[in-house]
C-alpha cells in the first residue's frame, strides 16, 4: 500500500483553495489520479476528542502522487481549519495558495503561524489568480510571500512556488499534462512529490501504547489490554507504566495480538500485554505504557486550544488567565491553569489560541498529544500539546 500523506490546503478567504481542488479533482479524474471526497460532516465523536454537537467540515482530495498518496483537506471555514489541527493525527505537508492578485493577507499570515506550531514546516505554495495580474506583478507577490515564509520561520528559499489559474483548470479540465491551463496542476503534484519528506513511521518511534482494559492475569501478572499508538513492544521489554503524574518500571512478560501469543507488536494494532510490577487496581482512570526513554512527566505545556461555541455546548462567557480546568488525555484526566499570552486579554467561546497550562502536578504529556477540556464536568473545548515544558 503506497504512504499516505496529510496535506492542509490554506490561505486567506477566497484565494482559491476550494477551486484548486476542484480544478485538481476534474483534471486528475480524467487520468485516474483521484477521487474526491466532497464536503461532509465528519463526526469528531468517532475520533474521541468530541464535545457534544461538535462538528467538523472539510473536504478530502485523496492523489495519487508518484511514490505515495495525497490526502488533501479543504476547510470551509476558518474554524473547520483550527479543529482540524487539533483533532487530526499530523499534517505532513501544507500547500499555501495566495491570490496573486492581491498578495498576503492577514489570513495567510495567521495560517501559516499555527501550520508551524503543529509542526508542519514543509510547504509548496500556488501563486493562484495568475490569469488577473501580469508577469511582474506574480513576481512581487512571490517575493511578498517569500519574506512572509521567512518570518514565520519556514525555509523560505526552498519552498517552490507555483503559478497558475485555479479558475481556468478548472474550466478546461483536460487532464493534459502540456495543456497550458492545467499544466500547473501536474507542477503542484510534482513540487509535493520534490519536497515533502516521508513521514517517521509510526512504528519507528518509541513505544506508546494506551491501556483501554486491565485486569489480574495468572501468575501475579496483570493483563493490560489496548492499542499500540507508536513503536513497537517485545516479550521481555521493560518499560514504563504512567498512572497520571505517577511512573513506574514494569516488564513486559508476554503479549497477544489477535488472540494468540506473539513475540512482538507495533504500531498500529491492538494487544494484550501481560506486565509485573503494576496491580490492576491501579490504573484507574486511564494509564499508558511508554518506552524507558524519552519524555519525562512535565508540569505545563503550550498547545492550540479551540473553544466551543455556545451551540457546541461549550462555555457562554469569554475566559482570562487564571481558569482552572480539567485536561483529559485518553482519559487520563489532571487539572490546570490557563495562561495566555500577552496580546490576549481573552479567549471568547469559538476562538482558537495558543495558551500555555501550567498544571497542579507532574504529568506525563508529550507534543502532539490530543486533550479535551472540561469544566466541572462540562465540556469547554478541545486542543493540542504543541510543546511540553518541564
Ligand atoms: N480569476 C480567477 N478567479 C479565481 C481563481 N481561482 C478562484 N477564483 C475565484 O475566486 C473566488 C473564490 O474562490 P474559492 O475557490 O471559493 O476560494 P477559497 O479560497 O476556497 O475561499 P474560502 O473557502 O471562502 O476561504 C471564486 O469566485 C472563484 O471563481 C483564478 O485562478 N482566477
Ligand atoms: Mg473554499
Ligand atoms: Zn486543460
């Protein structure tokens, strides 16, 4: 099966992000490269970070490229965008489309900041609209948007850039690669293919596998049940178990995958392991199993937050540093203090922010973590870890 990569399609309102894919969905259907997904309601239930009545849009492009897949997403909104990041397992790559007919603009800028705080620095941008404006004047937009990668802290210089007319492709949709409208289309493809590097396996880092069911096995041992999110585990491993703030070394005695014996499992797939030196009992409330090395438990984070709108049951009023709120990771549940940043004296409900937590106590947290938030047992909203600090 070829690789798949995760691509967020963005840039300001009406720069012609939807009529890129749609211009790349017509031409790229006639060559069997694709099938598009129109927009559809994507029940973020199913992905366990939900809040009730939570819903998120975006339309799904799925290319194949030369060597791996293309899953590109479309957002409708800039909201759709934010819960998105938060929710989605990672963005590989992300392709900028700027009007070249009316250059960067605050949208654009506010993108790409949050692209890379969740860690997406590849990136290939579309100069679209090439059609309204002359040659000289694509040229000034390039080098507007070069200065704008720059100061977002992405490698400028070596983001390609293409130019064409997403409105004209899409008129045209040949599915020619010479035909001088939607040739630009096959460039697009071809810088994705140049820059975007693979992603690490998940199996390739270490283990982090999430304890869904425990109980007492035979032999004094305990029978942990769940899934293996990343890396791999072996009989005999040692490893770490995390009861909240609390960590504990455990050995791995044997393990199961789809029921019967094995001597190794990764990511990602579902396994019993059955472990010594942790009582079932213990690991109420939630609890992970990670390699020995890596992160340690840390007292706060920043990470990107979106809370929910009054119709998303969330909060009515707006909130200030200093909210206490329950996180909770796979439930794994810590309480914390929001912090916000100097230029944000508030955070209304349906904005997006990047916060910093401070929490009561050591917890063991990782980037990229998924968390809800809830206040006295209501939902507020939901985020992502962009970075863990000791
Ligand atoms: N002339 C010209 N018009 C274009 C081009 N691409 C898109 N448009 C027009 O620009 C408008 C906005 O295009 P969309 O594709 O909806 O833009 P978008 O970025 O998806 O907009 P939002 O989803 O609202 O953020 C539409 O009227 C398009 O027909 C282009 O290359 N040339
Ligand atoms: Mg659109
Ligand atoms: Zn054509």
């Amino acid at each position: 099966m070829a690789k798949e990569l995760t691509i967020a399609v963005i840039g300001h309102v009406d720069h012609g992000k939807s009529s890129l894919l749609a211009a790349m969905s017509s031409s790229f259907s006639k060559i069997g490269l694709t099938t598009m997904v129109p927009y559809e309601q994507i029940d973020l239930a199913a992905s366990g970070n939900s809040g009730p009545g939570l819903k998120l849009n975006r339309a799904e492009l799925k290319i194949a490229g030369k060597n791996r897949d293309y899953r590109l997403l479309d957002f409708p909104s800039h909201q759709d965008f934010i819960k998105s990041l938060v929710t989605s397992d990672s963005i590989d790559g992300i392709l900028l489309v700027v009007s070249a007919a009316d250059g960067t603009m605050p949208q654009t800028r506010e993108h790409l900041q949050l692209a890379k705080e969740v860690g997406a620095a590849s990136l290939v941008f579309v100069l679209n609209k090439a059609d309204m404006v002359s040659a000289h004047l694509q040229d000034m937009v390039e080098a507007e948007v070069r200065g704008l990668l720059k100061e977002k802290g992405f490698p400028a210089d070596k983001c390609p850039a293409v130019r064409g007319s997403a409105l004209l492709a899409r008129n045209c949709g040949c599915g020619q690669k010479d035909c001088p409208k939607c040739s630009f289309l096959f460039a697009v493809l071809e810088a994705l293919d140049s820059i975007i590097e693979d992603p690490a396996s998940e199996s390739d880092k270490p283990l982090f596998f999430r304890i869904d069911e425990s109980s007492e096995a035979p032999f004094g041992l305990t029978l942990a049940k769940g899934s293996i999110l990343k890396g791999c585990v072996k009989k005999d491993d040692r490893a770490r178990i995390i009861l909240g703030g609390q960590v504990k070394e455990i050995a791995v005695k044997a393990l199961e995958t789809e029921g019967t014996q094995a001597e190794k499992a990764c990511a990602v797939s579902q396994a019993s392991l059955y472990i010594e030196g942790v009582k079932a009992g213990e690991m109420e409330g939630g609890a992970f199993i990670t390699a020995l090395t890596g992160n340690k438990p840390v007292k706060a984070f920043r990470a990107l937050v979106y809370i929910f709108r009054k119709e998303e049951s969330g909060r009515d009023t707006p909130f200030r540093s200093g909210l206490k709120a329950d996180f909770s990771f796979w439930g794994t549940r810590t309480v914390g203090t929001f912090e916000l940043p100097p230029d944000r004296e508030m955070v209304m409900p349906g904005d997006s922010a990047i916060v910093s937590v401070k929490l009561a106590s050591k917890f063991f947290a990782e980037d990229g973590f998924a968390f809800s938030i809830s206040e006295g047992g209501k939902n507020i909203g939901i985020g992502k870890i962009v970075e863990v600090m000791e």
